[in-house]
C-alpha cells in the first residue's frame, strides 16, 4: 500500500510526507473526526515478514500508549492496515534538537532541554518501558520551545535486523547505543537510555559527538573500546563537574552511570548553580544597648504608646531609634523617676574593655583549637594516627582529576584505592612514579576509561616503582594506586610525567 497526499490511512487522511529515516516514514495527517492534525509513523515494510511482530507491537503498544508525560509525545492510536504498521501521536512542527546541534550551546540553555528530558526518561523507566533510541532526531521541539521525546520503545516493536544499526541484531541508532548493547546484550535497560543522553548532552556542551565514525560498525567498537575525550583536553573548556557528569554518564560499564537519568543532569546543573556569585549583602546587626539603657528610658517622662501596627519603624540604620525596636522595658525594670541620678550611663571605657577581654578569650580558644587539629592532622598524614582517611576518588567513575606534576596521598583505611585521572592529548607518553612514604608496599597501574590495565608496577626499584603507556588516543586515563597487601596503611607521592 503506497501513501500519496490525498488518500486515507484508516480514519486519517494523508496531508504529506514529513520525514523517513530507519524506524519508518513519518506522514503529517488530519483527523476529521476531532478536527485535528496528527502525526503518523508508519513502520518499516520489513516488519510484515518478522513471525513474532504482531505480539511484539501489541505488548508494546500498550505500554507506550499509557504513558503520560508533557515531555512525552501523547500517543493516540496503533494499528495495522494491510501490510502496514502504524502509529498516530501528538503533531509537533517546531523541529527537533538536531537541528541546534553543531556548536557548543550554553549550560543553562542545554539544561532546559535535558532537564525535562530527564523527567521524562525517570518516568517511563519508573513504569517498565525503556526508550532505546535516544537521539536528537527523536526530542521534538514545540513553537515555544518545550522539548518532546518521541519515538518511545520503536526499536524494540521493529526488532533486530531491521536495519536500524546496520549490526543485524542490535535495537537502536550506531551512534547512540550503548556499549552493553553494542557488546551484545540481550536487553537495552535504563542505564543505556542514559548513556545515549549523556551522548546527546556532550554534543550540545562540547558541540560534537564524542565518537564520530563513519559508518555503524566503527561506531559500535568505539562505544565499546574507545575512551571518551575530555573536552577540556581537545580545547572546549568545561567546569570541572560538568566535565566528570558527562564523563561519568559515558562510563563503559552500567553499574558506573548514574543511578537516574535526573541524577546525571543535576550533577550537570549542579556545576552551573555553584557558578561564583555575588552573595547577599547581610544586614548590620543592631546596635547592642548599653547595659543601664532601660534606666534611662525609666527616667523619660510618660508618653503615650501607638498601637503595634502604628510603631514607627526603628531599624538598625535609623536615627530615631534607640536599638531594633520601640518596645517599652517591663515595667519591674523601671525605676520612680524621683531618682533620675541612676539613669546615669555606665561609661563607655569600661563596656569597651569588658567587650575586648571576651575577644580575646574566645580568638585564644579559637587558635589553641585550631593548633591541636593541625597536630593530630600532621600525625595522620606522617601514618602515626589511627583516623581512617580517604582523600581521592576509589573508582573510575570518582577519580580525582590531576595534572602533571607531584601529588601526595594516603592509603588510609586498609584495603584503600587512589584513583586519578589525566586528560592527555594524542600520542603522550604517560610515566608515572610511585614513591613510597609509610606505605611498606604498593602498586600503581595506568588505566583505561573501561578499566583495562594498560601498564602495572611494583616496587622493583628500593621503594620506588615505575608505570609507562604511550596514549595514540587523546582522552582520559586513569592511574591506580595500591598497597600489595590488604591490611597495609601509610602515605605516598606520585610523579606524574607527560612526554
């Protein structure tokens, strides 16, 4: 059955042809019935000849169609017609994010799109149905800008070998799935709806795709093999939590994501609100009263008192005042106005030099502080303490960003890690020292984003040992530091080298 502008597709009538790509053709459609333009997708013909795609599209059908989301396109009807497969939704003619892509796009601009997109993914994860086809081309933009997801859990109505990834039994786009899918797993969860967000979050932040590829295969092994560049180490300056976000939410591995899709773009929006900003002015606090104030006042003549509501008001800049607020003192603190020699003011020396001997007790208390924790600090870090201290990231996903150079460290509790990462550009050659202070023995290993052990040395020199790796690729390593025993304790320093 062809579809041409003019003629019918169950209850709708065929306005144009507004798109096809590897899910099907998307046709824009009037519904007489509610006097409505609807957007159908009608999927690729190979599904007619798949046994199992009639069960497949029932099941899934009904789990997208319960969805109700306003980031999600609501889904109207599903049904076949012939040899045709189709789906009616929501018509949305602002474009797609797509269209945007290309250049580096602001933080707080990119946060509007993957915030609601996010709460979109968090819902539909909450309630069974995973994407699996997170792309550009799918979050439709509204006149107003509202982004939309669409497209919801097509890769798996059509199935494997539908030519989608061109991989013959993959769900989802080659330059978007994830590198449990591309590994070959049987079923696409959560996690790889975020990952290939993460993806679409680095081409807007760094304004390309992290794994450019020619053709799907290469695509699919660079997902798998390839380390992420660090766009600080290609030239696109990030704040250094968005930059571990996004690395964080292209980890190789699942269990190394984020546990949701919201957590991964708050860590984004995180680094954009902790931006340096003017803090707030502080009011001047008050003016302390001097200590024989309510006598004075008890010697004033009466006078009359306003109501609360009509107090004038009394700040702490004002000149009318006499402290924060008008409130006349208790009347047992007045004394007869027949002994006015005691309204006398007690003299401001003296109030001046009992005001200076409290400063003084409390910055001497403050300093003897400070004093002991700097001692039991420097016990600690000399391996003489018995304080479990863990100063640096234990894993990929929490390695502590470092630059050539020396770097200090303890191994503190037992069976403590250091993890570090270097952004290195192509073809660097990585030397790292490990020296050993209190430690009695240890390890260090040079990395790769996917935790492959690239080069792994001991103490073969008397206390020193020597790890290499010449990097082709630029990107992120990491460096792992260790104690060959589980129960040892004590402090090191490492010297990083760049060649």
């Amino acid at each position: 059955m062809t579809l041409v502008p003019g003629s019918t597709l169950g209850n709708y009538q065929i306005i144009e042809k507004v798109g096809a790509g590897g899910m099907g053709s998307v046709y824009k459609a009037y519904q007489p019935a509610l006097g409505r333009y609807v957007a159908i997708k009608v999927l690729p013909p190979q599904t007619a000849g798949d046994p199992s795609f009639a069960e497949r599209f029932a099941l899934e059908a009904r789990a997208i169609g319960k969805l109700r989301h306003p980031n999600i396109v609501t889904a109207y009807d599903f049904s076949t017609s012939g040899d045709l497969a189709y789906l009616v939704s929501d018509f949305i003619d602002g474009g797609t994010l797509a269209d945007q892509l290309g250049a580096p796009l602001p933080l707080d601009y990119a946060l509007t799109i993957l915030t609601p997109m996010a709460s979109a993914l968090d819902y539909a994860h909450a309630r069974g149905v995973v994407h699996r086809d997170i792309k550009p081309q799918n979050i439709l933009l509204t006149h107003e800008g509202t982004p939309v997801l669409t497209d919801f859990g097509l890769a798996k109505i059509i199935g494997p070998g539908s030519g989608v990834t061109q991989a013959g039994a993959l769900m989802g786009t080659a330059e978007y799935i994830a590198p449990e899918c591309a590994s070959g797993a049987e079923s696409a969860g959560p996690a790889a709806d975020q990952y290939a967000m993460a993806i679409v979050a680095y081409q807007m932040l760094v304004g390309q795709h992290p794994f450019p590829s020619e053709n799907p295969l290469s695509a699919l092994m660079a997902h798998v093999h390839k380390p992420v560049p660090v766009p600080t180490a290609i030239g696109v300056p990030l704040a250094p939590n968005v930059e571990a976000a996004l690395l964080r939410g292209l980890a190789k591995k699942p269990a190394e994501r984020f546990a949701r899709v919201g957590d991964f773009v708050r860590a984004l929006s995180g680094a954009a609100t902790s931006s340096p900003s003017q803090p707030p002015t502080p009011a001047p606090a008050p003016p302390l009263a001097a200590p024989d104030q309510p006598l004075a006042a008890a010697a004033q003549p009466p006078k009359p008192s306003l109501p609360a509501a009509a107090q004038p008001s009394s700040g702490p800049g004002s000149r009318g005042g006499r402290g924060p607020s008008a409130v006349e003192p208790p009347l047992e603190s007045r004394l007869p106005p027949a002994q006015p020699s005691l309204s006398v003011s007690t003299t401001p020396k003296r109030t001046s030099w009992w005001r200076r001997r409290r400063t003084i007790v409390i910055v001497g208390a403050v300093v003897v502080l400070l004093l002991v924790l700097s001692a039991l600090s420097n016990r600690d870090r000399a391996g003489g303490g018995n304080a479990a201290t863990d100063d640096y990231g234990n894993t990929i996903a929490t390695a502590t960003l470092i630059t050539p150079g020396t770097r200090t460290g303890t191994l503190a509790p037992a069976g403590d890690i250091d993890m570090f990462r270097v952004n290195v550009p192509a073809n660097t050659n990585i030397v790292v020292e490990l020296h050993f202070g209190t430690l009695p023995r240890g390890t260090v290993a040079i990395l790769s984003s996917t935790g492959q052990v690239l080069d792994e040395a001991s103490d073969a020199a008397p206390r020193v040992a020597r790890a290499t790796y010449n990097a082709r690729d630029a990107g992120a390593y990491y460096i792992r530091v260790d104690s060959d025993r589980t129960d040892a304790t004590g402090t090191y320093s490492i010297v990083v080298l760049e060649r």
